[in-house]
C-alpha cells in the first residue's frame, strides 16, 4: 500500500506457499531414496539368487560305460561360472556407487547393469548346453567319444537368469537415479559454507574492545 497523488493505492504480491515448495523441494529427495532402497534390495537379491542357483543341478544324464549305465549330473558351476562371477561383479559394482561421484558413479551404474545383462545371456545360453555332462562321460568311460544319453535340464539356468535381471534392473535404477543418491564419504566433506570467525578475548583494559563487544551484544565482564 502506498499513496499516490492523494490516492492510496493498494497492491498485492503474491508469495508462495510455504506447504508447496516444501512438498516441491522433497519430491527429488524421497524419490531417491525409495529408488536407492529399491535398487539395494534388488540388486543384492539378485546377486544371491544368480550365485545359489550356480550351484544347484542344471542338467542330468546317463552315459554308457564298460560296466553299464552311469548316471551323471553337472552343476551350474560345471556349465558355466560367468553368471556367478558376473553376480560378484554387480554386487561389488553396487557398493561402489556410493564411493564415486558425477562420471565416475555413471560408469559404475553402467557395469552394473552390464553385469546383470551378462549373467542372464550366460544363464539362458547354459540352459541347453551339455558339454559339461560329455566331458564327465568321457572322463568316466575313458572314451573322448563318449556322450550323454536321455539327457534333461532342470529350471535353475532360468533361475540364474531371473537373479541377473534384478542385477540388471538395479543398475538401470543406479543409472537414472544414481546423481541424487548420497555418496559414503559426503559427511566428512568440507560444506560451502563460510566458517564462524572466532571472536577474540576482551581486554578490559582497552577501552575500544569494550565497545565493540557492546556493539555485538556480548558482555564485556564476562560475567
């Protein structure tokens, strides 16, 4: 309000709620963190799964020996062992997105994701292979020749394969979301902000300090 030639004028300047920059400012913060729990969650799962279903029954058979039929079976390690070592990989991958920043927390998020994708390619390209069961066969019948008969697979390749895709999709999280997470050492970081100048002692013997310490509001006595 202000007067103008004898008029009193009136105006009105519009100030922001308070309530809706405060909801504004916490939407990028909340959403970080439910997508840093979500990624953690999968992202170790995932890991876990992939290296428990390495070492489970991927494929069976019976091979012909001297002595008859010799029952055999081989594990997800004897197939492959990249989808294990590739779940290491990501669950080292997802602890060191907190330890880097800017460029180097993409890279990171990026080899993450890179890591489930290439634990569920081996996983389902182990699915059909048998060349770990003929390599026992041979090894057992003493023929390089020698091959697996009424071979079948279990479910555990597909297992493998859905533990990288959580890999996976952790580190697409990490790589969308990875800039507003908090970084490990970020507490212990220098802030921005200007240092409070420590304030020197008065002398009561100099008349000056005494009226600066009046004019900052402090009590020159001490008392």
């Amino acid at each position: 309000m202000y007067l103008y030639r004898g008029v009193i004028v009136e105006y009105v300047t519009a100030v922001p709620h308070p309530r809706t920059e405060a909801a504004e400012s916490g939407r990028p913060a909340k959403s970080g963190r439910r997508s840093l729990g979500i990624a953690l969650l999968l992202g170790a799962a995932g890991a876990a799964v992939a290296l428990l279903a390495s070492r489970q029954e991927w494929c069976s058979g019976v091979a012909s020996v001297a002595g008859g039929d010799l029952p055999l079976t081989a594990r997800g390690s004897d197939v492959t062992g990249v989808p294990a070592a590739l779940a290491v990989v990501g669950l080292a991958a997802l602890v060191a997105v907190f330890a880097v920043r800017k460029a180097g927390r993409l890279l990171v998020s990026a080899l993450l994701a890179l890591s489930g994708a290439g634990a569920v390619a081996a996983a389902v390209l182990g699915a059909d292979d048998s060349s770990a069961l003929d390599e026992k066969a041979a090894q057992a019948s003493g023929d390089a020749a020698a091959t697996i008969d009424t071979l079948s697979h279990t479910a555990w390749p597909y297992v493998a394969a859905g533990g990288g895709a959580l890999i996976l999709i952790a580190g697409i999280l990490a790589v969308i979301y990875g800039a507003a997470w908090p970084s490990m050492g970020g507490r212990y970081e220098r802030s921005g902000a200007p240092r409070p100048r420590k304030q020197k002692a008065v002398d009561p013997d100099r008349p000056e300090d005494l009226w600066k310490a009046l004019d900052r509001g402090e009590d020159p006595t001490g008392a």
